[in-house]
C-alpha cells in the first residue's frame, strides 16, 4: 500500500456486544422464565436487529489526496462506515487498514458542559479532539479569532444560540492536524457565511493535499468537495466511481423508489375526467432527433414535448417548464407566455413543444416540472412534478468549450455565455 | 450465511500519546469540578457537607448505641474514617455511569474508555482534597499530635484510589450494558458503609468474624487512615496487606474485563 492510506476489505459490522453463544441462550432463557407475561415472551423469538448488519461485505481503498464523497439514504450504513474508520467502533469481520492521523469531524460539540464559558469549553474540545495542552494554550487566541464570538467567548455556552455552538466546535476542529478528515454533516448549522467559511477550510484542507471522507446529504456540497464517491444503500456499496456518475445512480435510485409510489396515484386520478385539462406526457427531445431521448447532453439543442388533452376548449393557456436542481434549486422557469408565445385557444389532444437552444445545463442530475396555466391569472389548471415525483432530466457529457477544454460539474451547474476582451 | 472472520482494524498512523491522555484526564476531571459547583450556592462546600452530616449522625447514634472510639474524641475518630471513605464512595459512585454520561463523546473518539471512570475518580479526589483541609482543621482543635506516620497517606490515598477505580471500571463496564449495576450503586455503597469499620472501631468487630470481615478491601484502608492521622502508627499490616492485594486482584479482574467491553461501547450508548 504505497499511498493508500485507507484500506477497507469485507468489512461487515452488526452492532453490539459478541456474546458468546451460551451467554445469549441464558439471557433469553432469563427472559422467559423473569418475563410476567409468559404467554407473550414465549412466543416472541429473537428480536429482528439481532442479526442486522449495518455494513455488509464493503470494500474500498482511498489513496492519499483522494476526496472521497459519501452519499446514501438514511440508514444505509454512512455513518457507521465513518465510526468504524475513526475506530470508536470495531469492525464485527473484515479487515480496516489505515496510515495516517484520522480526524473525524463529527458531533464537533459532543463533551462541552453548558456551565462551563466558551474558552473553557474550547479547551475541553481540544482535549476530546487530541490536541496535547501546550498546544490548546497556543490556539486558543487563533480559536476566539475563529469562532468571531466575541464578548460571548467568556459566556457560560448554555446561553449560546446553535449557530453559537458549531461555530465554536468548528473552530476547535480546523486546529487540529491530521492526515484524513472524515467529515459527517456537521455543516447544517451556522449562518450562511459561516457554511462558506467551513467549505472553504475544507476545500483548502483537500488542496493542500489531506484526504477527505464526506458523508452529506447535501449533493451540491458533496459534487463541490470531492471527486470520487460512493453510493451506500442498505449496507452495500452500490457504486463506487467518480462523484458525477455516483450521484447520478443515488438520485435515480431514490427518483425509480418514488416514481413506483407515484404510479398509482397517477393511475387513480386518470379515471378523473372534471379536470379540464390535463399533461398526458412530456418527451425529451435531443438535438433534431425524432426518438425521445433518455439523457442529453450538455450544449446540445433540446425539446421538451407537452402531450395535453383538454376536454373543453381553454383560452389563453400558457406552458411553463422549471429546471430544478437534485437539492432543490429552481434553476429557471421558462414559459411559453413570458416568451411572447401566446395561444389563443387549446381543445381536445395535442402537444406543445418548448426548445432550448444549446442547453445550458452542466452534466448532473436535474429535475424538471411542467404546468399548463392561465396566462392572466398564472392560476394553474395542471401540473406535474409538484404533487408527484418530479420529471428527471439527466444530462451527460461534457460541453467542449475549445478543442480540448471541456466544462464539468466542477465548474458548476449552468454554462454562461461569455465574451472577454483586454485593454 | 458463511461464518465471518474476526474483524481487525489497525491503523499505522495513530500514536496516541500520554500527552494527550493526560489532556484528556485533566480536561474531563476540570469540567466535571467546575460544573458541579459553578451553580450552586455553597460551591465546594458540599464536598465535606456529606462526611460532616454522617458525623453528626454517628456521634448521635452513639449516645444510643455503644460504639468504642479507642480514646479518641469520637467526633474525629469518625470524621477521620468518613473523608477516605466519602472519597472512595464518590469515585465508585461517579465512575459507574461515568461511560453513560459520556456517551456522545465516547461514539466520538477513539481515546482509551479509562479516561472516564478514571476522570471521575479524579473528580472525587479533588472533593478529598477540600474536606482534608477540614479534617486537618478538625485535628488541631482536638489537638491531635502530627507524627511522621503521615508519610504513610499518599499510599492509602492511592490504594483507595485504585480501589475505586478497579471496582468503578467494573461496574461502568457491565453497567453500560445493563444498567443494573449503576442503579445498584449508590445502594450497594450504602451497605458497604455498615460493612466497614467507619462509624466503631475493627477491634469491636467479634474475634471470630475477623477473618471474614477483613475480606472487605475497604478495612485495611480505613483502619490505616485512622492509625496514620490519629494514632500516630503505621496502618495494621495484615488488613492493610489484604486490602493492597485485593485491590489489585480486583484490578487485574476489572481492567480486562473493561477493556475488552470498552471496544462495544459506541455501539450501546
């Protein structure tokens, strides 16, 4: 392992103490005969976490520098996967091999006492984080700088607000040299500025060559910081490839789960016939092509096709289109009214097209949403993608600027058109 | 399913130094003082008003009962035992939930679990040290005689220290798990009390109970703190020797015991 520095082969973690088997038979034995509803606890077998595995079979290696993004749905083993790594928790089976200081960025306030003032407490986090105390005593300025608390730095901490709190941990924790950093969600609090401010340190952290563990929820975060990633679900390693295609499978995954659940719903109300007029489907197309299209690519010429049927005639309906991003971003919102498109009239079945010239959408995961609306009133008839699982829009590839500079997700979401000159 | 291999997890790159364990200790051992005092009114005071009111109790009691205090004013022959014995109490007492209360840092950090029974013992030695200086006070009124037998107390202090601390791991370690032993505590604590020569003298217990009595680790330590301060005489050596052999079977049980439980506490907090 030359720079490998995290080595992970069949790790499979269950949690809990590993008795040995004559110790559970007596506990449950226990159980039954102490239990007052006898009836009840004999028929209850072992209970159903027993023999769940948190992690199952994961294998992967990280080399030095490398950022590493975790991504996966509630429970699929994320967190654990970070415990095991730091070693609070020790692997059930599987071998974890790791060269370098660790530092795990999680529950950055756990140890403080409410009592005791934020300098106090700040030296107490620099003891739960390893800091030897010679060197909590030279930090502690550059921390009261950090932390920007002011006045508050000798307050009691109970009287802090949460964004008080992390920005306390959080500067205590940018103290700390280490090798690798495994970073678990803690940037949920603090002010916007504050989120900027660790990002930034993160991202420094990377550049300067230290290898970053992310787990976050947050994909424009987790696209932002690291380059490869991992797709954790129920356990297992889905994929492990670099960051734009994991995120690509995540948000598949989780789209395919909800538009399951969606089908029936659209199923019912297809029977309704009071409304007036509704979306039977939307196709993709891409470039001149006469074939829906699955994924477009960046830069190329798109068409969205508006499948409607109205059962009365509507007069001045307008279209609209929004682009929305993986976490939740409207992008834009284009609409057939605001683009000087006015219909006088729809009735019966058609479809309405809406082109993009050379769509500028960088290679991600987005989602689109579409309305049929009152063009006065903006008062909608109907809408998909709002009630219901939005529309997914994937698009791959990379736009080539020149001949060998291509955009990716690296340089953002949206491509603008630029035009430079020098004097 | 197939039958998995023991899991191992070694890293190259921690060395986690003493100095860092230290850190931790003082840090943890600071919090835990500051905190319980900063609130209250009487601050450091509580740490001698448990010993003082089992005094009160005692030098009661005696005037109902027939305890023998061996020539001493029985207000200090008592007071003498209830401060080591307070000391021990506590640090047993604080160190059995000690792993729960730490729980969030405990699924945080990788540093040796001892930090935390160990801490809390510290916390009561620092109550030890406040209610010394009552006692000190205490036996100059009485004007007991300092005498160079008192090179003797940092041993007993440190038996009773590892004492807590042994007994404290255990019951933290089979405590975390199943919190029995934590509830059981400050109970089992209270007997213990009675079962140690605190509020009458060893020499009062009958003849042919000795030899079980003794079997307390507890006696040799308490019956030393009262020959060191107020008998101006090394502690009986036969209990004292069965209390510092105790004290380290105990050790030589529990540590293990709780390092390899420490392993699986992340997962049960």
């Amino acid at each position: 392992m030359d720079d490998v520095v995290i080595k992970v082969d069949s790790l499979w973690k269950r949690y809990g103490l590993p008795l040995p088997g004559f110790v559970r038979k007596g506990q449950r034995w226990l159980q039954r005969n102490l239990s007052s509803d006898h009836r009840q606890s004999t028929t209850r077998s072992e209970p159903a976490g027993d023999n769940h595995f948190a992690l199952k079979d994961v294998s992967f290696e990280v080399k030095r520098g490398e950022t590493l993004g975790i991504i996966g749905c509630n429970g699929a083993g994320k967190s654990t996967l970070l415990k095991i790594l730091a070693g609070v928790t020790p692997p059930t089976s599987g071998k974890v091999e790791i060269l370098g200081r660790v530092f795990p960025m999680i529950e950055l306030n756990a140890g403080i006492h409410p009592e005791l003032t934020g300098r106090e407490n700040a030296r107490l986090l620099g003891a739960i984080m390893g800091l030897p105390r010679d060197e909590i005593e030279a930090k502690v300025s550059e921390i009261e700088e950090f932390c920007e608390l002011q006045g508050w730095f000798d307050k009691p901490v109970r009287m802090y607000s949460s964004g008080m709190l992390a920005r306390l941990g959080f500067g205590v924790a940018v103290e700390v040299e280490s090798d690798i950093l495994l970073v678990d969600e803690v940037l949920a609090v603090g002010d916007i500025s504050f989120q900027r401010k660790c990002l930034r340190r993160i991202h420094k952290y990377a550049a300067n060559g230290g290898t970053v563990l992310l787990v976050s929820h947050w994909m424009d975060m987790v696209r932002s910081v690291c380059k490869e990633g991992i797709y954790l679900d129920k356990g297992g390693i889905v994929t492990h490839a670099d960051i734009q295609s994991v995120i690509i499978d995540y948000v598949n995954a989780i789209h395919s789960a909800e538009k399951m659940l969606g089908t029936t719903q659209r199923a019912t109300d297809e029977g309704a016939e009071d409304t007036e007029i509704r979306i039977k489907k939307v196709e993709v197309f891409a470039g001149d092509s006469e074939q829906p299209a699955d994924e477009v690519s960046c830069g190329e010429d798109v068409t969205f096709r508006i499948h409607y049927r109205a059962s009365r005639r509507i007069e001045n309906p307008s279209f609209a289109v929004s682009f929305w991003t993986a976490d939740g971003i409207r992008l834009s919102t284009v609409n057939s009214y605001f683009a000087g498109f006015s219909i006088d009239a729809v009735d019966g079945v058609g479809y309405c097209d809406c082109r993009l010239p050379r769509l500028p959408l960088l290679p991600g995961v987005y989602f689109i949403r579409v309305g049929i609306y009152d063009a006065l009133t903006t008062w909608y008839y109907y809408r998909i993608g709002w009630e219901d699982p939005p529309i997914e829009l994937v698009v791959r590839g990379s736009m080539l600027l020149s001949e060998n500079v291509a955009l990716t997700p690296d340089h953002g979401i949206v491509h603008l058109e630029s035009g430079w000159s020098l004097s | 399913m197939k039958a998995l291999s023991k899991g191992s997890y070694i890293n190259h790159g921690r060395d986690y130094r003493w100095l860092q364990f230290a850190t931790l200790l003082w840090a943890l051992t600071y919090r835990n003082v500051v905190s319980r005092y900063r609130k209250s009114i009487l601050g450091p005071a509580w740490a001698i008003i448990h010993p003082l009111f089992y005094m009160v109790i005692f030098t009661f009691l005696r005037g109902v009962t027939n305890f023998s205090d061996e020539g001493i004013p029985y207000p200090i022959f008592t007071f003498a035992a209830l401060v080591p014995w307070t000391f021990f109490a506590n640090g047993v007492m604080q160190s059995a939930p000690s792993v729960l209360l730490n729980a969030n840092v405990i699924k945080k950090i990788a540093a040796p679990r001892e930090v935390f029974p160990l801490s809390a013992v510290l916390t009561s030695l620092f109550d030890f040290a406040i209610a010394g200086v009552v006692l000190a006070g205490l036996m100059i009124w009485y004007h007991i005689p300092v005498s160079s037998a008192l090179i003797w107390l940092p041993v007993l202090m440190l038996v009773t220290l590892a004492l807590a601390f042994a007994i404290g791991m255990f019951l933290a370690s089979f405590g975390t798990y199943k919190r029995d032993l934590v509830m059981a505590a400050p109970f089992l604590i209270q007997f213990w009390l009675f079962a140690s020569p605190i509020m009458y003298p060893l020499s009062q217990v009958p003849e042919k109970w000795h030899l079980l009595y003794v079997m307390n680790p507890v006696v040799g330590l308490i019956e030393g703190y009262r020959n060191v301060l107020l008998k101006a005489s090394a502690p009986p050596m036969k209990p004292f020797l069965w209390s510092v052999v105790m004290t380290l079977v105990i050790l030589a049980l529990a540590w293990p015991f709780f390092r390899w439980m420490s392993q699986y506490f992340a997962d049960v907090v």
